[in-house]
C-alpha cells in the first residue's frame, strides 16, 4: 500500500514538475531587470521553456505550460504596478483601490502568457525536426509578437529591455535594427543552448556504450560551441558600435537644465501642491538660469494647470525675466478633452511648440472600452476632464532645432523616437512622472530611455517628478542621475545630432526577414520530406 501511495505521489510530482520549471523560469527571466537587475539570467532563462516545447511533441503533452513562462516573467519583472495602491489620494477606497491594482497586474501577466502559450503552440506545431529551423522559427516568431504586442496599447517588457542598463555593449545592436536585434540575439543563444541540452540527453545513451578512447568527445555538443560562437560574435559587434568616438562640435552644444520637482502626487489636486509645484520648478529654473543654461526642462505635468492659466505663473514670468527656454510639463486643451502636453516657452516666455502625449497608459488615463468598462473601472485621472491622446506624426520645433519628445510611458514605444528621429530629431527630451509606482519601475523607465538613445543614436535629457532624471549620451552612458523622492536641479551639456542609424533609416527589417527566412525554411523540409 505505501509503494502505491509513494508511487502515485511521483506521478503527481512528475506531472507538476514541467509547470513548475516553466514558472521558475519565466521568474527568473523577470530577475533580469529592476530591483534585481541579474541581466545575465537573461542568456540562459528561456532555455527550460524551449526543452518542454520540443520535448513535448514527442510525449503526450501537447500543450507545454508557457503559459506559467510568461505568468513568471511579466509578473516579476511588472511587479512595480502594485505601487500604484492606495489610491485614496485619488478618492478610490482602499479595497476598490486593490481590486484595480491586482486587475492591472494580473491583466498583463495574463496578457504575457497568452503571447507565449501562442508561441509554444506555433513551435509545437511547424518547428519540425530540424534544429536549426526550431532555432530560426522560435527567433522570428518571439520577435514578431513583440512586434505585434507593441502594435497596441499595452507594452513594455520586452525582454530586450533586459540588457539595459547593465549590458549596453549588446544593446548597441539595437542601432541595426531596433530592440528586436536583442530580442533575436537573446532568443536565439537561448534556442541554440537548448537544443544543444536536447541533443546531449539523446545521445546519452549512445556515448555509454561508446569506447573509453571517444569518452572526452561526449562534452563536446556542436550547438553549444555554436550559442558560445554566436554570443561572442554578437558582443564584438556590440562593441564595434559601442565604441566608436561620439563627435562634440561646439556649434552643437546644448546646456540643459533639469528640475525635479519632488511633489507627491497625492498633493496634485490640493492647492498646497500646486503652490510647492510653482516654489520648486520656478526656484529651480531661477538656479539653472543663472547657471548659464541654454534651456530648463521639466517633468511631465510639473504645472498642473490648462495652457491658458499658464501665462499668469511665477515660471513663466521668471522665463519672461531670465531669457532662458523652457520645455513647461503642463495640460493643453482639445475641445472639452485635455492633452497631456510639454510646452516649449521662448526667451520672451511665449509658447512656440507644444507636443501632446500620443501613447496613454490604459485604465492609468484612460478606460479601454469605456463604454463597458467605464461603470466597473473608476478613472484614475486626477482631472475631470476627458483625457485624449496626441497625433502619432507630431514633431516638435525648439528654439535649438527639432527635438525627439517623449513623455512617460511611451519610452517603451521605440518607434515613437524612431520617426522623430528619422523626421530630424537631433536630441531627445523625456518628461515623466513616475511617483505612482513602487521604486523599481523609474528605474526601468530610465533603462528604456537609455535604449531608446542608443538605437538613435541621440544626447538624451531626462526630467522626472521624483526620480530618476538623467542625462545620457549616445553610448547609453549615464552622465548624471538623481536621487529617488528628492528635489534637485542639475545641468549637462548635451549635443545636437544628425546621424541616423540603420534602424532609424529602415525601421525594423530584421523582424520581417526572419520572418520570411522561417516560412522558406519551412516549406525546404516539407518538401525534403
């Protein structure tokens, strides 16, 4: 009787146990960013996932648990949107106020296994019994659905965001063709390493009877030497790119200056916090100013007022006496909509540009399906109003010639820098706040702003409420970072830039070349078979 139960346990364990593996991975995997940052993880994190891919065409399961995968990596690595609770400075109960957090956070991790139980599923299916057509088809199919994913309205983890800040010699690669190139890099060392696993415990066998002379040949797996060649091989490209000297002309010179404001955003709708938005962001722009800066950029919202109170504030009359630029984070006005905007104010305090935020951050500024949503999902905006989201072509003039703008979440968005830089953005301002959050989110908010940089190869200014704000060269080189939940100014000296990178000229053309090398790949076997 005891055999029996203990036998049925092992089969219990055995069944659980590629769930399992698959969680622990996809945890892993989500260790490679912040707080944790062991980006390394990421080269090896996938490789448990893709053995119960394969394996399981060959068993009676089916339907490998990826799901659980992207559970654990999404999960882990977007942990930080639990810092939005509680949200009672918004007027939201605290139990409501949990319901919408763990909504949020469950959402997208549920979100993040779709898109993985549909990768597995496609690989189950046309990956074959080639190896190196697994490789290219798992590479291709990742790549494409981040592609996919990014399309919408919800994205930002993307597992080349792994690499940043730690890794910037392989991020380099994302000049070729966008993040995708260190989506496909990662993707494919991983694929390689696990086929090399697969290959070795089939051949097991075969290398116990084998003569004691041929003993030493059995570590040696071709897949493995390839992954080790691959690696190395994309690293040195890496560093070709990652060290090629970064020209400074005079004539390009920038002087920037940034304020952080430092003000919770629970104080946001009282007029206590408004009044400690004008001290801070008008005192610090009076230090910047006479610091001798070009120009003073501030987070976003840093004034939370309508454009036309704009013109009766201390900033601006402290602009109108300085002479100095100003980029004023601030609400404009579409009709009875508002606009999340960033101001650029002349010499003479009068507003020359405006860009208004075009990727809003579902449930956070708007509801998706209102309509069926609204009466169960209260809006977390702290203004009445109906928010609204920019046009997706806008460029943004500057007293300086044409900025890259950016404001908070679409620093995730690459192909937002990407087409103001190829329309001749020549440096990027990005103005965020991040205080809803828990503290590991700004900083890998800052690790996107670096990849978005180095993929435009672009100086980089960084201004945020309470932190991180930065400034980075083209190399994703931070120059300077701020305190977390401090106030502080600070002024850099950036360049202004023309150059454009192959991703910025083409877009990402690796994506759909992968892609079209998977599907003639595949129809080769079929008709070998």
């Amino acid at each position: 009787m005891q055999k029996k139960q203990n036998k049925k346990q092992g089969e219990r364990l055995t069944a659980l146990l590629p769930y399992l593996t698959a969680l622990a991975s996809g945890i892993l995997m989500g260790l490679t960013v912040a707080p944790v940052g062991a980006w390394f993880l990421a080269w090896i994190a996938l490789v448990p996932l893709w053995v119960l891919v394969v394996t399981s065409t060959k068993g009676k399961n089916q339907s490998p648990p990826a799901f659980l995968w992207g559970i654990g990596y999404h999960g882990v690595a977007l942990s930080w949107i639990t810092g939005i609770h509680p949200m009672t400075w918004l007027g939201v109960p605290w139990l409501p106020s949990l319901a919408i957090t763990l909504f949020c956070w469950g959402f997208i991790s549920v979100l993040g296994g779709v898109f993985l139980t549909i990768w597995a599923a496609v690989m189950v299916r046309l990956g074959g019994k080639k190896p190196w057509l697994r490789v290219l088809i798992g590479t291709a199919l990742w790549c494409g659905l981040e592609s996919l994913w990014s399309a919408g309205p919800l994205w930002w983890s993307s597992i080349a965001y792994t690499q940043s800040p730690h890794n910037l010699v392989i991020v380099h690669l994302g000049q070729l063709s966008g993040p995708n190139t260190v989506t496909a890099a990662i993707v494919a060392v991983n694929g390689l390493i696990a086929e090399g696993w697969i290959n070795h415990r089939g051949t097991e066998g075969a290398e116990k009877i084998s003569s004691a002379s041929s003993a030493p040949l059995r570590f040696v797996n071709k897949y493995w030497v390839i992954a080790t060649g691959l690696l190395i091989t994309l690293h040195l490209i890496g560093f070709f790119l990652y060290s090629r000297p970064i020209a400074q002309p005079p004539e390009a010179a920038l002087k920037v200056g940034i304020v952080q404001g430092n003000i919770p955003n629970r104080l946001l709708r009282s007029s206590e916090g408004f009044r400690r938005a004008q001290e801070n962001y008008t005192n610090g722009y009076l230090t910047l100013a006479d610091q001798g800066v070009d120009a003073v950029l501030t987070p976003e919202g840093a004034l939370p007022i309508f454009q036309r109170n704009l013109l009766g504030t201390a900033l601006v009359a402290a602009v109108k006496k300085k002479g100095v630029v100003a980029w004023i984070g601030a609400f404009g006005e579409r009709g009875d909509s508002y606009t999340i905007s960033l101001f650029t104010f002349n010499s003479e305090g009068e507003i020359v540009s405006r860009y208004d935020k075009s990727k809003l951050v579902p449930l956070g500024e708007y509801i998706p399906f209102e309509e069926i949503l609204g009466g169960l999902v209260q809006r977390l905006s702290p203004l009445e109003a109906h928010q609204v989201p920019g046009s997706a072509n806008q460029i943004f003039d500057t007293p300086f010639g044409r900025a890259i703008a950016s404001i908070c979440y679409e620093s995730a968005f690459p192909e937002q820098f990407r087409r103001q830089a190829a329309m001749g953005g020549q440096f990027i301002l990005s103005s965020s706040n991040d205080a809803h959050y828990s503290a590991s989110m700004p900083f890998q908010h800052h690790a996107q702003d670096i990849m978005r940089a180095i993929e435009t190869d672009r100086w980089s200014a960084r201004a945020t409420n309470t932190g991180y704000s930065a400034f980075v060269d083209p190399h994703g080189k931070t120059l300077w970072i701020s305190g977390y939940n401090t106030y502080e100014t600070h002024a850099e000296t950036i360049y202004r830039r023309q150059t454009q990178t192959l991703y910025v000229r083409w877009s990402d053309w690796l994506t759909p070349l992968l892609l079209g090398l998977s599907v003639l790949g595949w129809f080769v076997q079929k008709v070998i078979n």
